[in-house]
C-alpha cells in the first residue's frame, strides 16, 4: 500500500475495517484541510457516526500515515458489528450503508 500510495496522486484515502459502524477521520492534532466537513458528508450518507480516532488506536494506521505524510484527509470505515469475520450475511448491508462514501469520496470536490 505505501508503493501504491506513492506512485499515485490521492485526495484522500479510506482505510476499512469491521466493527462499530463508525468512521474516525483525525489524527493526533493534524487536521487536513476539509477533513472534518468531508467526514460529516460521510456520515450523512452512511448513518455511521463520525468520532475521533481513540488514542489506543492511533500510531498504527494507514489512515494515521496518510494524514500525517500528505496533509490530506484520511478516514477509517469501520463496519458491522459481530465476531470477525463478519459473516457474509452482512455484505449486503454494509455495502448499502458505505455506497454512499465511495461515490462521495470520488466526486467531492478539492
């Protein structure tokens, strides 16, 4: 993913993972530009509550490399709730509630 990254011109990123329904789109103290806004429309379009990154969580992340690296958004999906893997069941379901969030993360303007 880093050699993807770099060979590409990215205005933002989406880094999913499952459980919680929620999306975290800080990190640390860096707020890219639109960052906040950006996670709102997210939200908007998935029901997915927009928090903070928790502490504990932080360091580690794609999302937290991004945001920290290019000073541009950077945001983690993360979906359904159960034991992981999540059973296909939820598939469905979850790809309602994130559709949203891919078309909007590719036509939100700069």
């Amino acid at each position: 993913m880093y050699q993807f990254t770099l060979a590409h011109n990215f205005r933002l990123i989406l880094a999913y993972h499952t459980q919680g329904r929620v999306i975290y789109w800080r990190y640390l103290d860096f707020l890219p530009p639109a960052s906040y806004y950006i996670g709102e429309q997210f939200s908007a379009s998935s029901g997915y509550q927009l928090e903070d990154t928790p502490y504990a969580s932080s360091f580690a992340g794609y999302k937290d490399w991004f945001i920290q690296n290019y000073n541009l958004p950077g945001y983690t999906i993360e979906c359904g709730f159960g034991n992981n893997p999540l059973p296909i069941s939820q598939f469905n379901t979850i790809y309602a509630e994130n559709e949203g969030i891919l078309v909007l993360g590719a036509v939100l303007p700069e």
